[in-house]
C-alpha cells in the first residue's frame, strides 16, 4: 500500500488541472481532498456538471470552468489529467494553444489512446504519461500501470507515481504495447473477479443457503485477508486447504485440470488483449 501521508505532503508544491469529471475525475478530485490537497491547487473544466460533482465543490469550494480560457491565466497546472472519453479527446484539440500547459505533465487516463495521439492533440507541455487504472480506484484500491514518454526525466516521475497512488497501487511500464495487456488483465478483471463471485454465488443458492451472497462474499474477503497475513504463496495456501483424496482435490481435479480455469482465462485474456489492440486503432 502506498505511503499516504507522504505522498500527499509531496504533493503540496503542485497545482492540477483536472479535465472531465465523471467518474473517474470525480473519483480523482475525491482522493485529493481525502488528502488534503487545498482547493486553491485544483481546478476542474467540465462541461455538464453532475449532482455529484456539484455536491463535490459546496463542500470542498474549489473552481470548476466549462473551457480552460475561463481559468485565470495565472494559474498555472503543474499536473493535468485529462479524463475524457476517447470518442471526445479530439475536443480539446488546441487546448494549450496559449501555453497555459507548458509547465503541465499531463496524465492521460483515456482508454486507447497512445502517446502518439496524445501528442497530436497536446503540443506544448512538459511531458505525456499514459495511465491504465481499473474500477476500484473509486475506493481508492485501484491497480495503476503508467508509462512515460521519454522526454520525462526521472525527477519528474516521483510526483506522478505520488498522485496516481492517491488512487491505489501504482506500476510502470516501458513498454507501451503492455497497457493492452493490463488493460486485459486488470481493467477487465474486476468483472472476472465479479462473475467467479456470483457464480459461486449462484451454486450455494441451489444448494439451498439462504444467505449464500454474504457467505460467499466471506470466503473471498477471508481468503484475501489470510493471504495478505501472511508470508505465503497462493498456491501454497490452495495446497493447504488440498488434503489427499478430500473434497478440495475432487473439485480441483476439474478447475486445475489441462481445460482447467488457468486455460480458460488464458483464452479469455488473449481474446481481450487481441480487442485492446483493435479498439486502440479505431478509437
Ligand atoms: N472509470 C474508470 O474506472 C476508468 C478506468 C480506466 C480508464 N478510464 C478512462 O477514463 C476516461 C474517463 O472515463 P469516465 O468513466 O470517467 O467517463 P465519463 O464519466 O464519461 O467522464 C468524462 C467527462 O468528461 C466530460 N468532457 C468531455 N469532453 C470535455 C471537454 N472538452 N471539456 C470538459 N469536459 C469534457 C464529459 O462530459 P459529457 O457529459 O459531455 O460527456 C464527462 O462528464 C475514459 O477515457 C476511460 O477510458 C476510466
């Protein structure tokens, strides 16, 4: 887990600029708060503000602007996120034609969207970061992967890692191709994780447990929670729970089997890296 603490007083020096606030802005501009951020260092451009966001700013009191000349110009972000979606990255084309993002790293979370894109719509900044993340940074759990473009110099990555990690766990890549592996693995796995839950879920309904989806929801939070206590492997605690000819090894004669669950969420994965790679052409 990262260091919070540290992380926000690092933090402090830097004035960001936060474009699109729907969910993943919102759940952004959230952990900034939750750290302590003051609300002079963050400003918001959105063009339909949601009940939520507007609910955000009567208690927090920071500046949102429907477009970026609104922003007076002596504001100067240091860190910019852009969070649209990828059909509407196109409409900040011209954004820093004025140079307001010229001291700005900007951290691009649009989904398909490479640093070549991103430099054909944002000329004139300090430096472009692609980061993938995935649904649980709204309670601030995510997995985050980032790859810099190469003008960054290491210096200026420490602040970046530190505001990604307001969000959850953070990793870096060199290779740009992997963000469509992670987004395979780790954009999508909330939803594998969510499917074994209920399929689980379903079994012990029609085995007749009345309360099959706290029980379930149990034995997934215990198991992770044992894991984490520990100095163990996964693997080492399934062989654990595994005695010789008992019911866990019945069962895991089907699940580990060749055709088994690691072959068939290869297959899946494959499938949804081999779409990562179509949606970022067409996008
Ligand atoms: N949610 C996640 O956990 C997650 C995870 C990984 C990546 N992402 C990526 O993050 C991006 C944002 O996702 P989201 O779920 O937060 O989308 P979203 O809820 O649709 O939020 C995007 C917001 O940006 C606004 N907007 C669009 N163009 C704008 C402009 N030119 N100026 C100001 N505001 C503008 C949109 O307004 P409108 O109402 O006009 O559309 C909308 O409110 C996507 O590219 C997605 O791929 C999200």
């Amino acid at each position: 887990m990262p260091k919070k603490k540290n992380t926000a007083s690092s933090l402090n020096k830097e004035k960001f600029l936060i474009i699109g606030a729907g969910n993943m802005g919102i759940a952004v501009i959230k952990s900034l708060f939750n750290h302590r951020i003051s609300s002079k260092k963050i400003v918001v451009i959105e063009k339909n503000q949601s009940s939520e966001l507007k609910k955000l700013k009567r208690s927090n009191n920071f500046e949102i602007k429907n477009s970026i000349d609104k922003i007076n110009n002596l504001y100067q972000p240091t860190i910019t996120l852009i969070a649209v979606k990828p059909n509407q990255l196109k409409t900040l084309n011209g954004l820093d034609k004025d140079n307001r993002l010229g001291n700005s790293i900007i951290v691009s979370v649009v989904a398909g969207k490479k640093i070549k894109d991103l430099n054909k719509v944002f000329k004139k900044t300090s430096g472009i970061v692609r980061a993938m993340t995935n649904t649980p940074v709204s309670v601030n759990m995510g997995t985050t992967i980032v790859y810099f473009e190469r003008k960054i110099k290491t210096k200026q990555k420490k602040p970046i890692f530190d505001f990604m990690s307001l969000l959850g766990q953070v990793s870096e890549t060199k290779k740009e191709d992997l963000i469509d592996d992670f987004t395979a693995i780790f954009g999508s796995g909330p939803a594998y994780i969510y499917l074994f839950i209920n399929s689980l879920i379903e079994i012990a309904n029609k085995s007749g447990f009345k309360n099959s989806d706290s029980m379930v929801l149990q034995t997934f939070l215990g198991s992770i929670l044992l894991l984490l206590s520990g100095q163990k492997k996964p693997s080492d605690l399934q062989k654990k729970v595994t005695s010789k000819g008992g019911t866990t090894e019945a069962a895991l004669s089907i699940l580990a089997s060749n055709k088994g669950l690691k072959s068939l969420l290869t297959r899946a994965v494959n499938k949804a890296t081999k779409r990562s790679r179509e949606l970022s052409k067409i996008s």
